[in-house]
C-alpha cells in the first residue's frame, strides 16, 4: 500500500492498494477531521531524522526508512501512531461486505454478530430462534440451502460465512444415543458441508470471500463422554482444510478457530452432566473447566470474535487453511 500526502487548504491523499490478484489501484481521498489535524500536525512537524535511533523499550520504531517517528517531540508519535492505525483500520475494516453467521442466538455468535457489524459488514444472523436472525434448523440440508438462498435474496451476495452453530451431549460410547449422534454430526459437520456447497458460488465470485468455521480445542484432543462433538469437531477440520486448497484459486480463504473454555449456554448446558457423572458440584466442575487453561480464567468470546474479525478482514488474505487455537495456551502445555 502506498501514500502520498498532497497538502494545501486541505489534506487529501491517494491511497494505493493491491488486490487478491496483486492489481494495484488508487484512489483519492479526503481524510476525516481529526485525521486531518494529525496530518497536518505531523507535516508541519516533520519527525528529526538526525536523532539517534531509539531503544525498543520506549515502543518507538528502529526502521530508517520513512516515515520514521521519534520520541522526543511530545505529541508527534502520537501522532504518527494515528497515522498507523488509519492504514491498519483500512485492511481491518469489512464496509461494503455481506456476512452471515450462524448460531448468532448463542454467547459466541453474539460476539462474532457485534464483532463483524463493528467492522462495518451489513451482518445477517440465523439460529433457530432469536430476535431479528433467520430461523432455520441447520441438522438438515434444506435448512442450510434456505439460508444461504434468504441472505442472497435479501443482500444479492455473501462474501463471509461464520459457520458457529454448535450444540453438545454427554454419554458415554456405548450408551450414546445414535439421535444425539445424529443431531451433533448434522449440526457440526453436516450443516457446513451443506452450508459451503450452497455459498460456494458466490463466496468464489466475491473478491477475497471469507469462510470461518468455529471449531474447538476438541478439534485435536479427545474428552470421554463426547465421542460426537470429537468426532465432528475432527471431521469439520478436514472440511476446512480441502475447502481451503478448492477455494483458493478464487481469492477465497476457509479457516478455523479452536476456542478454549467459554462462559456460554453449551459450556454450562454440561456442567450438570459432568458434576453428576463426576460426583461433583457445579462450582467445582466449573471450576475445573477455569483452571485447564493457564491464567485460571475462561476464554472470553470478544477474544474469540476478534480473531474472526481478522481472519474475515482483508488484512488476512494470506492465512488459509488453518485452525487458530484461541485457549491461552492450553493446548501447548
Ligand atoms: N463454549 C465453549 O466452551 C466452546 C468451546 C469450544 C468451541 N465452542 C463452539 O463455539 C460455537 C458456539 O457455541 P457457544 O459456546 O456460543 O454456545 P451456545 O449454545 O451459546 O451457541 C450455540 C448456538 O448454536 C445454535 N444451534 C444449535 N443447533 C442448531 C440448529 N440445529 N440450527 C440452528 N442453530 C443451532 C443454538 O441455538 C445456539 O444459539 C459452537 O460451535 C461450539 O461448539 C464452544
């Protein structure tokens, strides 16, 4: 991306930008007020060049090349860090993008909603139930194709799939009820099999279109009692990862995240189940889930929504075909 300040009753710049396919475009722009101010600010002041070059500590930048802030001036690396975090916003932002995500009803999917509407994306949410979504029930494929065709009838396109739906049983193996089997397979696995094959189309002619898949730490560990959620949170890796090489080609990116322990329905809808099966109380089980992942705290879902924020934003173009573990290390311990 490069910049070029013209300077006179205002402050405009042209903006050059490189899409999936490395065409570069520019366009001109005005910057914002304040944005304007700091601009104006920062070229009035131009940064000291002839200054030592300064120690990592005080968080100022080592490169020589331009633009190059320093400390010294109160107020300049202020405003240099603006100056920063307006080309950074750019890749970040979603403005202009269609996204659907589902299970938006539940704790994560709130936050992946607020997250992405944040960003700037006209957002479409489905569960199957919930105020202003599209209600649908994703165990069957009628249902995933019918959301899929509402958000291209109502949008005219999709260009970011969030597919988070999820739901849990409890049971071990040889008790486990094949209806539960059933249910959690198609919800997991099925569902974003379904999901992508009816979003395909359009997800490969949006420019840069973005598939995330809330996977779970259960993705690549086992936990007795839950041979379905394993065995589809396993299997919807596999999805991703051909998925991704297939859609490739096309500017599209299809990535998952592994969350830790949230504070959610599914997480407390097991905590009866556990403490029973366990002989514990709901305190302690809940406990016991805080205290797996370091720093004795659960995952919170803004942490997770931010993750897919960046992986649906055009900052990450790159990363494709991967699980991003979010359970403050957990899993590596
Ligand atoms: N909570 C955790 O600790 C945790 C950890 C790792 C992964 N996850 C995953 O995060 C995702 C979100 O779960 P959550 O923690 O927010 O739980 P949640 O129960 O709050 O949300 C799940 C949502 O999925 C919806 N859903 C379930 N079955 C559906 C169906 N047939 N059709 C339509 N919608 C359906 C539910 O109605 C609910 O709103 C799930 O994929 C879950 O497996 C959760």
């Amino acid at each position: 991306m490069g910049l070029a300040f013209e300077v006179g009753a205002s402050v405009s710049y042209e903006l050059q930008t490189h899409d999936e396919e490395g065409r570069i475009s520019s366009q001109k722009e005005t910057a914002l007020p304040q944005v304007l101010s700091e601009a104006a600010n920062f070229l009035s002041n131009p940064p000291d060049r002839t200054l030592p070059r300064k120690d990592s500590s005080r968080g100022c930048y080592r490169s020589k090349s331009p633009p190059v802030g320093h400390c010294e001036k109160k107020g300049q690396m202020a405003d240099f860090m603006n100056y920063e975090q307006q080309s950074r916003a750019r890749g970040w932002s979603l403005k202009g993008r269609v996204a659907l995500v589902t299970g938006a009803a539940g704790g994560l999917g709130k936050a992946i909603v607020a997250e992405l509407r944040q960003r700037g994306a006209n957002v479409h949410g489905v569960d199957v139930s919930g105020e202003d979504l599209f209600h649908v029930d994703l165990s069957t494929p009628s249902g995933n194709r019918d959301m899929v065709a509402h958000v291209l009838a109502t949008a005219g396109r999709l260009d970011i799939l969030v597919l988070n739906a999820g739901c849990q049983f409890l049971a071990p193996l040889a008790q486990f009820p094949d209806a539960e089997w059933e249910r959690l397979r198609s919800v997991m696995l099925d569902a974003p099999f379904y999901a992508l094959k009816a979003a395909w189309p359009a997800l490969t002619s949006s420019r840069g279109g973005r598939v995330i898949v809330t996977a779970s730490v259960s993705s690549f560990s086992a936990t007795p009692k839950k041979a379905a959620y394993t065995a589809a949170k396993h299997g919807v890796l596999g999805l991703v990862r051909v998925a991704a090489l297939e859609g490739a080609a096309h500017g599209l990116t299809v990535n998952a995240v592994a969350p830790g322990w949230m504070d959610t329905g599914l997480m407390r809808g097991q905590v009866e189940a556990q403490a029973a099966s366990r002989g514990l109380s709901a305190d302690q089980v809940i406990a016991q889930f805080r205290a797996w992942q370091p720093g004795d705290r659960f995952i919170e879902v803004n942490e997770v929504a931010a993750v897919i924020g960046f992986l649906a934003s055009p900052s990450a173009s790159g990363v494709n075909g991967e699980c991003v573990t979010i359970d403050l290390g957990a899993s590596v311990g």
